[in-house]
C-alpha cells in the first residue's frame, strides 16, 4: 500500500492571534508560514510524489503552493474530508477564553466524548472518522495508479493530523492529545496489508524548538493546544 506524507499547514494569522481558526474564511498564512511554505519544495527535493491532496482552507492551499510551483507536474486535489475539525461555536474565539469552559477538559481529557457547540459543531469522532475514510479512499486509489510503493502528500491541520496518526498507532482516541505536530511539520506514515508504520512524527528539523521559550499554551503546560498551536515562536 501507499505511504503517506501528511504536512501540517504552516504558521496563519489565528496561530500568532491565539484564536481558534477552525473553517473561518480568509485565515491566511503570516510572515513565518510564508517562510515555512516556501521551504517545503527543498525539505521534500528527491521525494517522489504521485500526488497531492490539500484541506479547503486557504491557509493550507497557501502552504502547498509553493511545492506546485517547483513541480508542475504534480497533481492536486481539494478533499474536504480533510478539513479542519468543525468547533462550531467555539470557532473564531480566543484559545485562554476556552479554557474555562467545561468542554475544554472534556476536549483535553476525554476527547472521545466531545462535541463541539452549535449548529457547525461536530464531534471529534466524526473528525476522526471522515479523515481517516478519506486517508484509505487516496490510499486505495493512488496504489490502484502508481503501484503499491507509490508516495502522496495531503496538507492538513494539526486536529486531523493526529487524529490520522492515533489511527495509524491503534491508540484510542481519548489518547489522540498526547501527539503534538507543529506548523509545516511533516509526519509520514507507511500503510502495508498487515500495519501501519509510523516513521515520522511532526518533523520540523529544528531541534533547537525543544528548548524552553517561556511561552506559556492556555490551559497550562500539561494541557493540549486544541487546533495544533502556534509552535515556536
């Protein structure tokens, strides 16, 4: 089966804000996204790649282009599936006003059992359902064009991101918190008939962003950062 290179997109404006973008219109890539965009193409330079699924969201449309530009010959196709988590009324609002919301520990402890309010809001299980149909869906179809050691990308977020690699390790979903895949990260994973492998996880090859910045996520230190966080800064 195929191998599959999943792309965080790179740093937008509502990572540096703190606010929770979700499928808000408009959120673009800033300055450090840009910069993380344009040094896609290098970092994946002798990577074959038989194709390219993106989210609909602008700020990942942004973080693949440049990689369409250096390979012209590369086919790209949106999947809404991949597209970010629906946190329905909770979207646009600032991530340190969310922490006093009951859910906010239910989404850190129990994700499992949250359901994002209002009409747009979703589940993370449904999250993580339609993500992972549309990973075996590409995965069916590129093998069934390219063969079964064919590579494809998909650029996504990071809530879809580790939920696809909760998958890919049998973790349970109330465990999905635990992963952490910073902007422009690249995680790959390896399907054959028998198992997944996982042979990279929120690759940035910045080592030096292990070391303590002082900056403090919401919630806490040993809270996850719901959407995937800004990163380094």
């Amino acid at each position: 089966m195929a191998t599959l290179i999943l792309v965080r997109h790179g740093r937008s404006t509502a990572n540096t804000s703190g606010l929770l973008a979700g499928w808000t219109p408009g959120v673009a890539l800033d300055e450090r996204g840009t910069a993380q965009a344009a040094a896609l193409p290098g970092r994946l330079a002798g990577v074959p790649l038989a194709a390219a699924v993106v989210s609909p969201l602008r700020r990942c449309q942004e973080t693949l282009q440049p990689l369409l530009a250096a390979r012209p010959e590369l086919a790209a196709h949106t999947d809404d599936r991949i597209g970010e988590c629906r946190y329905g009324d909770w979207t646009g609002r600032k991530l340190a006003e969310l922490k006093d919301e009951p859910l906010w520990t239910v989404v850190q402890r129990h994700p499992s059992a949250a359901v994002f309010p209002g009409a747009e809001g979703e589940s993370v299980r449904t999250m993580q359902a339609r993500a992972v149909d549309a990973v075996r869906d590409w995965n069916a179809r590129i093998e069934a064009e390219h063969g079964p050691e064919a590579v494809f990308l998909m650029c996504t977020h990071g809530d879809i991101i580790k939920a696809i690699v909760a998958d890919a390790l049998g973790m349970h979903l109330d465990l999905f918190q635990r992963i952490s895949v910073d902007p422009c990260s690249i995680s790959v994973i390896r399907y054959t008939p028998l198992r997944p492998f996982l042979l990279r996880l929120g690759d940035t090859g910045e080592l030096g962003t292990l070391a303590p910045n002082g900056t403090e996520r919401p919630g806490g230190d040993s809270d996850a950062a719901v959407g995937g966080g800004a990163g380094a800064p």
